[in-house]
C-alpha cells in the first residue's frame, strides 16, 4: 500500500480504535460522564436571596357558596383553584447562592386563604435539583420534591395566604430545570 493510501485508512480507523481502547479500559462497558454535585445547598426556605422574587397575585381565595344538603353533612370542598398555566422559567428569577447552586423563585400569594399548595406539569429537575414550597418567612416547609417519573408533582399545603415556590439545582445545569405551574390551591377551610 503506498503512503498516499495509508493515511486516510488509518484515520478512518482512528475512531474506532479510541472507541474500543476507552471500552476496554472501562471494562467494556462505555461509561457515561459523573455528574459532580457541588456541597449541599443552603437550607431551603431561609437563605438571603440576590433578587427578590416576583409575586403572583391570586384570585382572592373565597369559600364557595352554597345551601348544604344536610346539616349534619361535612363540606367536602377544602380549596378553591387558581389556575396559571405558565412556565416556572417564564414566571421566576434565578439566583445563585454559595457552594454552586442557584434557586428559582416566585412568590404566591391570594388573599383570604388559610393555605396554599401548588401542583406542576411536566417537571425536569437535574440530579440533585429539588423544589420546595416555604411560607414567605421560611418558618413552614413542604418539600423537598424532586424528578417524578411522570413529571406531575402535588405539593402538601403550607398554611398562609403567601408563600415562596422555590426551586434549587447546580448552578452547572439548572438550565434543565422545566416544570410548568398549572395550579394553585387555595385552602378556606
């Protein structure tokens, strides 16, 4: 074989060589890359935020009326909807902390309610990415919800009419943080 033939052959070859030296070096088995989370993130609900977070005012959250069938019949309704549908991106601002992490913020807010709780569409959060749901003061909590399979995430109620939907994830990948806020509950019993 001449020279002029030789090395386009061996660099048609080059890539799978490599390909089958990394296999062989892992074992045969082609590895896919470690994600390095950075250390734990500060304590959700109580960090000092760069940005103050955005408020989303509720419909005022208002027990419905009407005549009961039976006096002695509890009520079965226990909150009212406040539908969104908006992107969490779209609706909150990002701020990053120490130690690598960022949080997305919104605040909620909708007046008369005893409680607030919220339910999200289509959630993708990265590894180590959780969200929480916080009173405005960080003293209540509910969370931490991290990646469902089916990407629905209802959160547990927290008791106030305002409250901080926050959303924490690697500085390095919170651009994979998705989720869209379909609905707010506001609790009136």
């Amino acid at each position: 074989m001449t020279r002029a033939r030789t090395l386009p052959a061996l660099a048609a070859l080059l890539p799978a060589l490599l390909l089958a030296g990394c296999q062989a070096w892992h074992g045969g088995e082609t590895a896919e890359a470690e994600v390095v989370l950075p250390p734990e993130p500060a304590p959700a609900c109580d960090v000092s935020l760069q940005l103050q977070p955005p408020v989303l005012r509720l419909p005022r959250t208002d027990a419905p009326k009407r005549v009961p069938r039976d006096k002695n019949a509890p009520s079965v309704d226990i909150s009212q909807i406040h539908t969104v549908n908006r992107p969490l991106q779209d609706i909150g601002v990002w701020s990053e902390t120490a130690g690598g992490w960022s949080v997305l913020t919104l605040q909620l807010g909708s007046e008369r309610a005893r409680s607030l709780a919220v339910r999200l569409h289509d959630v993708h959060l990265p590894k180590g990415g959780a969200l929480w749901l916080c009173s405005v003061d960080g003293k209540l909590r509910a969370g931490p919800y991290v990646q469902k399979p089916d990407g629905e995430l209802w959160s547990e109620p927290v008791a106030a009419s305002q409250a901080r939907l926050e959303v924490w994830a690697p500085t390095a990948r919170r651009a994979e943080v998705g989720g869209l806020l379909a609905d707010v509950y506001g609790g009136y019993r």
